[in-house]
C-alpha cells in the first residue's frame, strides 16, 4: 500500500500535537469501539521475535484510580524532596497527574517470558522486549491523539502499587500506567516547557553523521 500526501501529513500532525496530558479532562466516558481502537492499534506495534510482550490492563472504576492516586501522592511528596529551592517550589506547582479526572486508564506490563528464554532478536541485548513493549506506549499514544483523546504517562508511582491495586503477577514487568481522556483543549506546547521547566532541545544538538561528534 503506498501512502499520499494526505496520509503524510495527518501523520506529522499527530506526532507534533500529541502532548502528555495531566490536566483539564472531562468526566465524558470514553466509548468502548474507540477503547477497543486505541488497543489494537498498540497491539499492532513492533515487537523483537513478534512475541508481543503486552498486556493492557483496562481501568474504570473511580474506587481503583483512588487507590492508584494515593500511591501517586507519597511517590510526589517523596519526589519533590528530591528537589532544593525554587526548583521543588516549581515542581509542586506542577499538575503531574490525572488518574482520578481522567475517566479511563490503562496499565501496560510486559512478560519476559512470554515465547521462551531464547528469543530471536533478543539473544544480544535481553532488554529488547521491554523496548518492544514501549512501541506498543507510542502506538497508543499516538492513536489517542487521533481520537482526540488526551493521554499521559504517570510514571511517579512505585511499580507495588500497581501489582497490588490490580493484582498483577509478580513475573511481569510494569512498563507505566497512563490516563486517557477527552479534554477541554489540547496545550500548544509541552506542560514542562510552558511552565519553565525545560526546553526542547534543539534537533540539530541531537544529530550525528557517521559518527559520535563532540560539542564544540
């Protein structure tokens, strides 16, 4: 299949305004066809030996994301102490979640062992299958964002909050728990990069011909 313009484009467009939300989701349910999209789509990612690591774990239940909240708020309070000064005053500024406001979320685990101990493509570098179900992070992503979904990624959360609130088997890895909702309005730029936290690194600081270059 050979794709035109158009398909392109839409493409490019959704790359640049997908945006990790954690703010301004509306209680509007999330239908089930489009749920069922958005996993398909991250069920179709990339995988080392296509042994397609994945597990979604769907989350409506308001009683479930207030377990998953309180988690966040020792894990945040525990972060932000990590910061000195006007740094951790920024940083509890900050919105850094929407696991209760957002009506849907997914947690994503990956099973090492899913196809056996000898995997191709991961005889080398055993961390493959982790990278593979991260694809599957992106694939959804950027499918939520062409369903005009807000989505984002709390990742300030211990790992056993999760295993217990969603009886997860020990053998699997988490890979992150991510909100997902219809938004008020999509931000014109990053969260962090309004609010001071940090710039976009410009593209051609991250651009290297034929070999590692030194900075000048």
């Amino acid at each position: 299949m050979q794709f035109e313009a158009p398909h392109r484009d839409a493409l490019y467009d959704i790359i640049f305004n997908r945006r990790d939300v954690r703010r301004d989701f509306l209680p509007t349910a999330v239908p089930d066809d489009v749920i069922q999209r958005l996993l398909t789509a991250a069920h179709h990612a990339p995988s080392v030996g296509f042994m397609q690591p994945w597990d979604f774990i769907v989350v409506k239940s308001p009683t479930t994301r207030a377990k998953i909240k309180q988690g966040f708020v020792a894990a945040n309070e525990a972060s932000a102490k990590l910061f000195q000064g006007e740094r951790q005053d920024l940083y509890r500024s900050l919105k850094l979640e929407g696991i209760e406001e957002a009506p849907l979320g997914i947690c994503i685990t990956c099973d090492r062992s899913r196809t056996g101990n000898v995997v191709l493509g991961r005889t080398i570098k055993p961390e493959m299958d982790l990278y593979s179900a991260v694809c599957a992070v992106q694939n959804l992503w950027l499918a939520a964002r062409a369903e005009n979904l807000g989505m984002g990624w709390v990742s300030i959360l211990e790992d056993q909050v999760l295993y217990e609130t969603l009886n997860i088997p020990e053998h699997l890895d988490i890979i992150g728990y991510f909100c997902i909702g219809y938004v008020k309005a999509f931000q014109i730029s990053p969260d962090l990069e309004q609010f001071g936290w940090q710039n976009r690194r410009p593209l051609a600081a991250a651009i290297h011909y034929e070999g590692w270059q030194q900075d000048s």
